[in-house]
C-alpha cells in the first residue's frame, strides 16, 4: 500500500491544519495536550464546531450528513485532529450509532435521530456491559418484554460511560430468553428521562466520575424504538462493535502521544544524557514507534474496506489488541519519562482552572493518572482476550 500523499491529498491536509488553526479553540487545545478533564460544555463546544463545518460524522454519506471524503482523507483528518489537541468527538451518536441507524434503521428512524446527533439535540450512551455480562456479552440478562406498543424494561447496565450527562442510551436487551443467547437479543433505543431509570456514578482511581451504573425498573419504550427486527439484536451489535474497537485503537491519538513522549525524553536527563540517549529507553521508544508505524498501514487498509461498502471484521479486532497495548506502552514509559514528578498526584490538577503549584513540568501531573486510566483498555469494547479469539475464528476457522 502506497502511503505518501497525492498533491491533492496534501492539499487537503493543508485546509485541516488551517481548519484547526482558525477553528479550535487554544483553551480546548491546551486542556486536551494537559490532559486536564473535559467538561459536558467543552465537548458539546467542539461537537459544535466540527459540525458547522461539516466534518462532525465524516464517514457518514453525503445523504445523512458526511462530507464524502475519502479513505485517506479521513485518516489526514484524525491524525491532524489528534496533532493539533482537538478533544475527541464523544464517539457514542456519531461514531457507534449513527452507522447502525443508517445500515439498519427505519427511513422513520433515519430522519429522526440522525439530524438530532449532528446538531447535538441528544446525548448518547451505550447500555451493552453488565455485572455478569462483559466480555461475554451474549450472556447478558436485562429483558425487554413486550406489552401492547411498549416494551417494558428490567435489569442493569454497567460501565456506561458519560451516562450522567446522556438523554439516550442504546441498549441490547433479551426479547427471548428461551432463544440460544445470540439469537433472543434486540437493539433499543430508550429515553434516559423514562420513570424507572436510575444513574449511579461509579468513582475510578484517578477520582473520576467517568463510568456509572444504570437500573431499569419498569421501564417503558416504544416498539418504534426498536431498530431492526426483534431478536436480531446481535447481528446489530457486532457491526456496532466493529467501530467502536477501530475506534480504541486510537492511531491519531498514539502518534500525537507519541509525539509529546519523544519531547520528554529529550528534555529529562538521565546520567548527565538527554532520556531519550539511554539505550534501554530507546529501544523501547523505537519499538513502539515500529508498531505505531504498521498499525497506521492496518488502519488504512480498515478504513479502505468500509469505503467499499463492507465492516471492518477481524481486523477490528487485530486493531483494537494492537492499540491498546501501544497506547498502554506509551503512557507507561511517558511516566517512567517524568521520573518523580509523575509520583504526586493532585486530583485538583487534572481540573481546568487550577492555580496550585506545579510539580515538575506542568503536564508531569496527568502521566500517571493517564498511565492507570489507560489499563482499561485492553479490557473494554471486548477484552483483548476475546479479540484472539475472534481472529482465530474468523481468519483460522478455529
């Protein structure tokens, strides 16, 4: 695969940078590159500006909303997004539903939610993982029973992240629990102000209200908020997954860590030589810049068969295994990079505003909460475990 650039592909790279340049806000920008956390606003204020533009779903069609760009264009796009600090787009509307809803959705469907995630009008989440039900998703438990033009909902949803902030979640519930557990699964879409709802904030290490818990008790949802057929919910699911474990791999977002990791390295001093000298150091630095450089030519090749009107399958999977592990390697060694001045760590730091005093380089405080943070990776969006065996499935038929 040719890698390098037409004149008219750098063209466009150009017009990004420009775009970034003109339309991103410094003070977002230097929040994100902080690793600072990002309020409700800050993300709603960014979703708004992409969308203006008209780059907000850009592997969306023309018809809904996309602006038709290419394979490559795309790619030009994270990488610069991720270059430049731009917040990530919150990838539960545009990014995971929004495919479904045009693949399998209703035109009644289309016309409703897909103009309401672009404009911003609703917040989505994603109501999949349970207490017993996460890597082995197809066990889970919450039961939708259908009762005249309503379904009534019961059970639990967990790790559902921005649940606090969201007016919808789209849930898979069980419509058949006398069906195999694939194949008595629906997809639906439920309003997060229905009585019966409940939202429990669950507190990580880092002291963030990230994930929650949500209860359904009774709950009531249209039967024209179901998308697709009743019981193919998993078929759904598996093209919902697809995106969202292209989307942990987070290529842009590893080479403009990456990036920031090489400064570093240069500017701390380990016996009297620049980090980034010591040859242990280095040979871990290089190793991942290897990796980062082959996951770049995977993605494409990821992003080529979409374009062709097919879903990243397997390759999905090898995606997510692999960026995970480069992410979690660079922020590791982004900590061992910052020494001692990644041990304190000040909650109050990570918060936007904050005048205390700095230990160390201003941004030594988010090494190692980000460092622990991204141990989740390899876990959620299917654990990498579960990836394995995926691929083995699917290119090794075992």
């Amino acid at each position: 695969m040719d890698l390098s650039f037409t004149p008219e592909e750098e063209s466009f790279r150009d017009e990004v940078r420009a775009f970034f340049r003109d339309k991103l806000p410094a003070r977002l920008s230097r929040l994100v590159r902080e690793g600072k956390r990002l309020r409700k606003s800050d993300m709603e204020e960014w979703h708004a500006i992409l969308n203006e533009r008209g780059w907000l779903a850009n592997h969306w069609p023309e018809e809904w909303g996309g602006p038709g760009w290419s394979v490559i264009q795309r790619f030009i796009f994270d990488n610069e997004s991720a270059l430049a600090h731009a917040p990530r787009v919150v990838p539960f509307g545009v990014n995971m539903l929004g495919p479904v809803l045009i693949k399998y959705g209703s035109e009644e469907q289309k016309k409703h939610w897909l103009p309401r995630i672009l404009d911003g009008s609703d917040w989505w989440c994603q109501g999949y993982s349970e207490p017993g039900a996460g890597s082995d998703l197809a066990g889970l438990k919450t039961t939708a029973v259908r009762k005249g033009d309503v379904y009534v909902v019961n059970g639990q949803k967990t790790w559902t992240t921005l649940g606090q902030h969201a007016d919808m979640i789209f849930c898979l519930v069980r419509t058949d629990p006398a069906a195999k557990k694939q194949e008595g699964i629906s997809f639906l879409l439920i309003d997060m102000k229905s009585p019966g709802i409940e939202v429990r904030p669950i507190t990580l290490i880092d002291g963030e209200q990230e994930v929650n818990e949500v209860f359904f008790t009774d709950v009531e949802v249209p039967v024209a908020n179901l998308v697709g057929e009743e019981n193919q919910g998993w078929t759904y699911a598996k093209y919902l997954l697809t995106y969202e474990r292209t989307n942990i791999a987070g290529v842009g977002f590893s080479i403009a860590s990456f990036e920031r990791l090489k400064e570093v390295a240069q500017m701390q001093k380990k016996g009297g030589r620049a980090l980034a000298d010591d040859p242990l150091f280095a040979a871990r630095m290089a190793r991942v810049e290897i990796d980062l450089a082959n996951m770049q030519t995977t993605n494409l090749r990821v992003l080529a068969a979409v374009a062709g009107g097919g879903a990243p399958g397997a390759e999905s999977s090898m995606l997510k295994i692999k960026g995970t592990e480069i992410r979690q390697e660079i922020t590791s060694l982004t900590r061992r990079a910052y020494g001692s001045y990644a041990a304190p760590y000040i909650p109050e730091a990570l918060e936007a505003g904050w005048n205390g005093e700095d230990v160390g380089p201003e941004d030594a405080a988010m090494a190692a909460p980000s460092y622990f943070n991204n141990r989740k990776l390899s876990i959620f969006g299917g654990s990498n475990e579960i990836q394995k065996n995926i691929i083995s499935k699917a290119i090794l038929g075992l």
